[in-house]
C-alpha cells in the first residue's frame, strides 16, 4: 500500500462520520476569471487504453490534455504496458501515445506525449489555486455531459494533506470548480474500507510539468519505476505457494537472476493472487500466471496476458528439464518472432521417465546431445527433455510435488484447461 494508501486507511472512518460540509460562497479568485464552459471542458478528456507486446488490451482509463500534445494521466493505468492510445471523449479516432515526458510515483501521476495535436487542452495557468468545498466532475455518456457534484474534505496529516471526495468518480477525469474553472484531477485510492476517490490539485500537476525531459520516453520504460523496496533475494531460502489443491514449494536459481528478480517482484506485489492453474497435462506440466485468467469465466479463453511485460529467453547449460523443474512460458513463434519469454507465466514439470531410444530420438530431432547426468535423471526421476533449449528454466519444486502430479491428473476440457477451477491462492516469501 502507498503512503497515500495508508494514511486513507487511518482517516477513512473518521471522515465517513463528519457532518456533511456546507456550500461555501464563491471565492474571489474564482468570480475574477473569466466563466467556462463544460461542452469545451469535455473536449480536453481522453479515454486511455494499453497494450502488452502482443497487442492485448491491458487497461483503459481516463486522462485529460494540458497542452497542446501532452496529457495528465495515472501512472498505474500506464505503468507495465507496451503502448497506449487515447481517443477524445465523444469521437472514435484513436491515435498513439509517443511517450512519457515525466512522471511522479507518490502522487501516481504521467504526463503522456501524442503525436496528434489537441487544441481543447485545459490550461492550467488558469486552475484555481485554493482548493473549495465543492466540486463537480466531469464525463460523456451516449452524448450527453454530465457534471457530477461531490464535496471536498481537507485532511491534514503529519506529511501530507488529501483532499477526499464525497463520492466515487471516475480516476484520471479533471474536476471544477461550479464555474467550470480547473482544480485538479480524480484519482481512486483501494483501502480495506472500500474505494475512495480523492482529488490531487492543479498544483501538484504544474509542478510535474516544470520537470519534463525535453524528449519523451517509451512508455516501456515505465515498468521499472518504483520507489517500493522488494525483499532481497539473500534474504529469501524460497517460496510456497497456495494453490486451492494444496501448497507446493519451490526454490529459484541464482544463474538466472532476471527471472528470479522478477518473480520475486510479482509475488512481493500479489500477483499471482488468484490467478487460475489454466493449462495441465497430464504426466507433463502445469502452467499458471496468466493475468486474463484472474476473473475468467469458463468460456474465456485465458493464457494470453501477462503483466504487459516480456523477459529475454536465458537458458543457462545444466538448468534442464527434469521433474520439478520451473521455467517460463512463451508465445508461440508467429505471436513471438524475437522469442522472449512472458513476464509472468510459468510452468512446473509434473513429467515421466524416458528410455534411451526415446534420449537418442531426441537428439537427433533437435540436434542436441545430452549430458550423462541429464540420461540418468531422464531416465530414472523423469521430466520433459523435448523443451531444453527452447524454455528458460529459473527453479525448481522443494516439496509438495504429490499436489503437483494431482494437478496434472485433473479432468480438462477446450486448451488443456481444468473443468474446475483451480486458483493460486497466493504465494508466501519464505524467509532465510
């Protein structure tokens, strides 16, 4: 949870309690500006959707102009994702974001570049600077605009103040005073309590635009940003995770540390938390980490979305495929031409023994040759030696690989998916 996550925690049920805020008068700073309108006010928001590598639709979301090519948005809806394109509220042309120019992590906020020029922008010279006690959102529905009205409650911390809303809006939209001048934009905090939505002011966006790159970056870049410290990897003797079939452990190889990093990274974030074991074949595998696969129904096809991310294929010699082993899953090669591995699937190696034929056959169909410590454990303990070469392996099973084979055994049905349910329930750090 942020800062922002947190300190909305304690005060949430305090607020919920306080006496509804009276209208106050219009302040003199707004009467002194020109009147607005929200017919042009509309034309300045965007909706916003991202893509992985493969062009799967990731997120979508709100974000509005503030100048003439650059727009305000959240940082989470962008953070992960290949590419993003933006559409002006009310239109159907769509066109692609160029980059970021800055980005603020504790107030989850990026400024997003365009290649196409938008004239509608809100000019933030002209926000109001002392935040009232009412404002009114603002969003298009089959033509129609509406101007929702929330009240304003100012919370003082011991190193913050948030201004919490009355009532839920859509993250990313700006929010105005009655007069239709600018203070701010809606952002959703997710608190044990529920969600809230808040408001950052004008301010802390003109003090993001005065620290822009003169150049954009690829949003890709942004996947790396946090100011979230992760459990070291020294620290971690390894994992166990909680599947709604019982619990398997597992180990992870420092000879390939990117993909340990990484999946340290996902289970530190809960990832993984209710992601279904979507594809098991029997004296084979078991492959789980799809993000699609989180609120599937039974006829969604899953195993097509990761965390927006990919990772180079490492495969690191005597990090083969034997029973209990762990690697990363691919697209296929037509969805797959620079052969990555996804950035969050995986695979665990339920497999069976093989004979020396079969070893030999092998070889010669792939064009490898096996060690004789790779003969005898193929032979004797059992894995999938067709996949070494091809699949980056980062760890193995510690325990539980009973749960493992009794996964693989299940009934399934469409693409190897189980015809019930099985979740990861979650993943636990097992600490040194």
């Amino acid at each position: 949870m942020t800062k922002i996550g947190a300190f909305l925690l304690v005060v949430f049920t305090l607020v919920a309690c306080q006496p509804k805020q009276q209208k106050t008068t219009v302040a003199r700073e707004e009467l002194s500006r020109p009147k607005g309108s929200y017919l042009r006010n509309i034309k300045a928001v965007v909706t916003i959707e991202t893509y992985d590598h493969y062009n799967r639709l990731l997120k979508q979301g709100y974000g509005f102009y503030i100048s003439s090519k650059t727009l305000i948005t959240n940082l989470d809806l962008i953070k992960g994702s290949f590419k993003a394109k933006v559409t002006i509220v009310g239109t159907n042309d769509y066109y692609d974001v160029a980059g970021y120019t800055a980005y603020d992590i504790e107030n989850n906020l990026v400024i997003l570049k365009t290649w196409k020029e938008n004239l509608h922008y809100l000019k933030l010279e002209k926000s109001i600077k002392n935040i009232p006690d009412s404002i009114a959102g603002l969003y298009r529905k089959s033509r129609k605009i509406y101007a929702p009205k929330a009240e304003v409650t100012k919370i003082k911390g011991d190193s913050l103040i948030l201004y919490q809303l009355s009532k839920n809006m859509a993250s990313g939209l700006p929010a105005f005073t009655f007069l239709h001048h600018l203070v701010g934009m809606v952002q959703n905090q997710n608190t044990d309590s529920g969600k809230v939505s808040t408001l950052i002011p004008s301010s802390e966006i003109i003090a993001l635009r005065k620290k822009q790159l003169k150049q954009q970056k690829s949003i890709y870049d942004l996947r790396t940003k946090t100011n979230k410290v992760y459990p070291s990897y020294k620290d971690i003797k390894g994992f166990r995770i909680k599947t709604s079939m019982g619990n398997i452990g597992i180990r992870l190889y420092n000879q390939t540390p990117v993909f340990r990093d990484n999946f340290i990274k996902l289970v530190s974030d809960q990832f993984y938390d209710s992601l279904l074991v979507h594809r098991v074949l029997k004296d084979f595998l078991i492959q789980t980490g799809a993000a699609d696969s989180k609120y599937a129904g039974k006829d969604d096809i899953v195993g097509w979305q990761g965390p927006g991310y990919n990772l180079k294929t490492d495969i690191v010699p005597g990090l083969f495929h034997k029973r209990g082993a762990i690697a990363a899953s691919k697209m296929p090669p037509e969805r797959n031409p620079k052969d990555r591995s996804d950035g969050s699937q995986f695979y665990i190696i339920s497999g069976r023994t093989f004979t020396l034929d079969e070893l030999k056959d092998i070889e010669k169909q792939k064009g490898i040759r096996f060690t004789q410590s790779q003969i005898n454990t193929y032979a004797t303990v059992g894995g999938a030696p067709h996949l070494d070469g091809e699949y980056a392996v980062f760890g193995e099973v510690t325990s539980g690989m009973d749960v493992v084979d009794e996964i693989a055994a299940v009934e399934t049905y469409a693409v190897d998916r189980p015809v019930k349910d099985i979740r990861i329930l979650g993943i636990d750090i097992l600490k040194r």
